[in-house]
C-alpha cells in the first residue's frame, strides 16, 4: 500500500466476489467497487425485484462508506447498472429514498448480466470529508 492511496474493506458488506477491494481512498475520494444485491452474512443474493435489489445495494454502499468513516449521502456520482432498463423507474424510487434533497450525479446502462445473477448493480464515488 502506498500513502497516496488507501484501501477500505467493510465487515458489514458482502465479500468480494473478486480480486478487488470494497473501496480506496485517495485524493480526498473514497471510490467505492460495485455492489449487487448479496447479503453480507450469508453471501446470497436478496430480492426478487430490481427495486429490491437496488435496496439491498444501497445498504451494502452504505456500508462501505461507513467502514470508511464517510456517509452514502456525501456521494458525488454514482452509477446503475440494469441488466433490464424496463426496471429504470422502480430503482429510480428506491434510489431516491437514499438521496433525499441533492442526489449525486448519476449514470444509468443496461447491461447483459451482472455478478451473481443480480438484475442491479450500483458502486458510488463519494466526497470525504476535510
């Protein structure tokens, strides 16, 4: 590990599925990889809707952000990954119930597949503070 860089994993979100960390630190940002829908405990998928999922996600974001002393809410753009854009508005409702007042910036893609079958994937990039 390098000082300009700083790695962030979370016990309270799911482990990863992969060869990458739950979040680095660097440059006063806390980038955060993505999450789909995995409970933390028991590593299975949660939710049989895309608006469920997306709950779930956000939790486990949150998660993240916490586990890096900043909060979900200080995020300055996000992206959502769809594996069916039919599914855009239901998550739209969700999402915004996480981002009361001045949501980040955001990106929306449809996607052929995600991670563990999940119809919803959302990673977070998030202002630290000073």
């Amino acid at each position: 590990m390098t000082q300009h860089r700083e790695i962030v994993t979370a016990l309270g979100a799911p482990a990863a599925l992969g060869p990458y960390s739950h979040a680095v630190k660097a440059g006063g940002l806390l980038f955060c990889s993505g999450q789909v829908a995995l409970d933390p405990q028991t590593m299975t998928l949660v939710g049989d809707t895309a608006a469920e999922q997306a709950h779930r996600c956000l939790e486990n974001l949150a998660a993240v952000c916490a586990a890096a002393g900043a909060a979900l809410g200080d995020a300055v753009r996000c992206t959502v990954w769809l594996r069916d854009m039919a599914a855009f508005r239901e998550v739209n409702e969700v999402y915004a119930s996480f981002f009361a007042g001045e949501p980040p910036a955001r990106v929306a893609i449809a996607v052929a597949g995600l991670p563990a079958d999940a119809l919803v994937e959302i990673d977070a990039i998030v202002a630290l503070a000073d």
